[in-house]
C-alpha cells in the first residue's frame, strides 16, 4: 500500500470511506502499518514533545505571570527572567512539530495533492497548536502584552489548545478515546438546532428579566456593587444561563410579583423541559456512536493517522537521503530495496531474537537439578529476565520505540479486525431472504402438487358424471319404452 492509496481512501466520499475502513482487507493494511518503526518512533516523539512542551508551558507562564503581575515578587527577586531551559524547550517542541507539519506539506505538494492537506480539518488543530506554543514562547521570551490582563487570557486558552492536542493524540491510539472524541462531535453537530433555539429563548427570558427589574429601587443604588444582576442585560443574560444550571437565589423575586410569575414559567420551559430533552439528545445521539459507529470512528482516525505518517515517510527527499547513505547502490538494487521495504522484510531485525527470549520460559522437562542443562536454563533465563526490561526501556526512552522487537509494537498498536455491522445486518437479512425465498418454493411446488391433485379429482369427477348422465339417459329410454308397452297393452 503506497500513499496514492490512502490518499484514494481519504478522498472517498464518506459513506463510502465508512465502508472501506471497516472491510478486512483495509484493516489488515492499516495493521501492518501502524505496527512499523517510523510509525512507532513518530509515535513517541509527538508525545515526548507533546509532554515536554506542556510541562515547560507551565512553568515558563507561572513564572511569566509573576513577573509580570507580582510587584514583590520583582523588588525580591530583581535579576529574576523567565526560564531559558524552558524557553528553548517551547521553541524546540514547536519547531519539531512545524518542521512536521511543512514536510506533510511539501510531500503533497510534491505529488499535487496540497488542496488534500488544506482542506483536511484535521490540520487545523496541528496548525493552532503550533501557532499557540511559539506565539508564547516569543511573548513570554520578549516580555511583551504586559499590560493588562491579555497575557493572562490568552494563557488560559493556549491550555485548552495544549490539552486538546493530548486528547486527540490518544484518540488515534485508542479505540475508546476515538469514540469519545468522535461522539463529542457527533452530538455537537446534533445540538446545533437546540442550542440556536435555547440561545433564543435564554436572551427572550434575560430581556424579559431585565424589563421586569429596570429603574427598580435595588437597581438605582449608588454602588453599582449592591445592583443585583437583573438590572444589566448582560448580567441578566448570564443569570438565565446559572439559573438553567440551578444556581437560584429565591431573594430577588421576593418582592415582585412578575419576576416570580416568570421565574415559574422559565421553570417550566428550560429547566424541566428542554433539559430533559438535551439530556435525551445527547444520550440518543452519544448511543449511536458508541453502539453502531464505534468502530468506524477508530478506523477512520487510524487511517488519517496512516496516511499522514505514510506521507512524511516517502517524500522525495527520502530518495536522496537514501542516494547520499547508499550512492553506490544502483537503480536496480534501489528498487529491490523499497520491493523488500514494502514486503515487511525490514521488520525481521529483532523478531527472532524475541521469539527464541520468550520461548527460554517454556517447560523444558528439566527438572533435574543435577544436570547441566537445567542449570545452562536457569542462568540464561535470569539473565533474560534483566535483559528483556532493559532492551524495552532503552528502546522505549532514547530511541523512540525503533528498537522493539515487532512483536512488541503490534501488542501495543494493532487492532483486532471487525466487521462492519451494517454488513453482518446487510449479510443477515440477505439469509433471511434466502429463507423465504425457499419457504416460497416449497409453498409454491405444494401448490403446484396441490392443484394437480384437484385436477386430477376434477377430471375423474366429470367423468363420473358423464358416466351418470348416460347411465341416466339408458334408464330414461327403458323406462320409455316400459311405458309405451304399458299404453299399447291398456289401448288394446
């Protein structure tokens, strides 16, 4: 599978991608590479860099905010700066990630795929995310946007855009993240009718709140502290919105009439009534995705992923790289080389050694103490005991996962194959079809049978009755002629 066919299957229409992605021949493919070591090793350092620029995110803004806003903090510690260790952690991690994100480009620009990488709304996030973390770091790095509360703002937002990128690297790993992430959007795209008509009736009951209460007494208090929300819409607005999440103060309609009568009415409507039906909703629209479309969430974000790291794995710069490390291959042993690369022959290199660590733990039938042979075992298997942790950890931490035996990265990252459920309701009723099918076979030979049957009776009975009729008419005759003799024999 080259990346002309993920690229292909990206392209589909999505009722058609839903259906490729969950065939087994599609499974398999994404199987095979995702268990890779270029798909492993880009794995880990998104996270290793995802973690790094976090931690050093908030490290580098708390000690930001500090300086910036904490008039003791400056006088006792004068010299004081922002961290440069953390600084140059943000300014890496973003650029490895910029640097991943222009090579995607470049390599679809290459094969005159850009339009594929503009219009794919899953850049978007790796676009902001850069975006946020070298935005601040060059802020808090220069001490700029010092004045007010813009830094403080724009902080708390780069959080969500950091934590957002966690979760959506979890749900390209992970099934259970997959349907979470995508039942959050599925449900979103179904409120958006109820959320526009709740946004309505919330401004219609804030304006009638504010109504109620304007040029009040409470509201013409000197102190603008002491006004109770109702007499700005705003605040208004916003008490309408805690007063759906609960939040009730019974004080502030004690003493008007028709605050209360709307109180009660708003009530009725969005707190008893739409409530119950975001709740219903959401669990309605939430079952469908956890349910029918599980796994065609996951199949999906695995083949976004695939695609996406297959493209950063075969750029045409990756020819080059290859012609200055081997430039006295030729063409011929070039091709035979990406024949074996795609083949899987490169995943050889640590199976057999994992195979035959593994297989030491087998029983034997040494139970002997006193031979040799079962103590050659017991030495080889403690030492394999040590060896094992220290050959995942080493090639966990410095080199990314390259080198885990494959055994290891296809426990961690392939997934068992499924099959579509519209195709097991589709395969189903085509048997269930069949069974009718049958059923009206048989039924119709039985007729068949039947009315042959009758036919025979038919015919066997008009003959009786053919028979009757002549048997009938010679006694009509006889009786005829008994009565012409009786006439002759009186006359004379």
């Amino acid at each position: 599978a080259t990346a002309d066919f993920f690229i292909a299957l990206q392209a589909l229409p999505e009722c058609l991608r839903e259906h490729a992605v969950v065939t087994p021949h599609v499974q398999s493919v994404l199987n095979a590479k995702v268990s890779k070591r270029f798909h492993t090793m880009m794995k880990f350092l998104d996270l290793y860099f995802t973690i790094a620029i976090i931690i050093s995110f908030r490290v580098t803004v708390f000690e930001s905010i500090m300086l910036r806003y904490n008039e003791d903090y400056k006088e006792n510690h004068p010299d004081a700066m922002v961290s440069p260790l953390y600084l140059g952690f943000l300014f890496l991690g973003g650029l490895y990630f910029l640097l991943r994100e222009l090579i995607q480009m470049m390599s679809l620009a290459v094969q005159g795929q850009f339009r594929d990488w503009v219009f794919d709304e899953n850049n978007v996030l790796d676009v902001i995310f850069i975006v946020v973390v070298l935005f601040n770091a060059i802020v808090m790095h220069l001490n700029a946007l010092t004045s007010g509360e813009f830094f403080r703002t724009l902080t708390a937002f780069s959080t969500l855009i950091l934590w957002m990128k966690v979760l959506f690297f979890l749900k390209s790993i992970f099934v259970d993240f997959a349907v979470f992430v995508g039942g959050v959007f599925y449900v979103v795209r179904r409120l958006v009718t109820f959320l526009i008509s709740l946004l309505v009736i919330l401004v219609m009951f804030a304006q009638m709140f504010f109504t109620v209460f304007q040029e009040k007494e409470d509201c013409q208090k000197p102190n603008v502290i002491d006004h109770p929300l109702w007499c700005n819409f705003w605040f208004s607005l916003l008490k309408v919105y805690t007063m759906l999440l609960g939040e009730i103060d019974m004080d502030d309609f004690i003493d008007n009439p028709g605050s209360i009568v709307l109180f009660v009415f708003f009530m009725l409507l969005v707190v008893i009534l739409l409530a119950n039906v975001l709740i219903a909703i959401v669990t309605d629209s939430y079952g469908v995705i956890q349910n029918e479309r599980a796994q065609v969430v996951f199949w999906n974000n695995m083949l976004d992923t695939i695609a996406e790291m297959h493209i950063l794995s075969s750029g045409p710069w990756t020819h080059k790289i290859k012609g200055l490390c081997c430039g006295v291959c030729t063409d011929g042993d070039s091709a035979t080389a990406d024949t074996q690369k795609e083949s899987g022959d490169e995943e050889v290199f640590g199976r057999n050694l994992w195979t035959q660590s593994i297989e030491i733990y087998n029983d034997q039938g040494l139970k002997n103490m006193l031979t040799r042979e079962f103590w050659v075992y017991l030495f080889v298997r403690i030492f394999a005991a040590f060896a094992i942790p220290i050959w995942l950890l080493l090639g966990l931490i410095p080199f990314a996962g390259l080198l885990w035996p494959p055994q290891v990265r296809e426990f961690l990252f392939v997934q068992k194959t499924s099959r579509n459920q519209s195709d097991s309701v589709v395969e189903q009723r085509s048997i269930q079809m069949d069974e009718i099918k049958n059923d009206v076979c048989k039924l119709q030979k039985n007729i068949d049978e039947e009315m042959e049957t009758d036919k025979r009776e038919v015919d066997e009975m008009r003959s009786q009755l053919v028979q009757m009729k002549a048997e009938m008419k010679n006694e009509m005759n006889q009786i005829k002629e008994l009565m012409t003799m009786l006439f002759d024999v009186q006359t004379s």
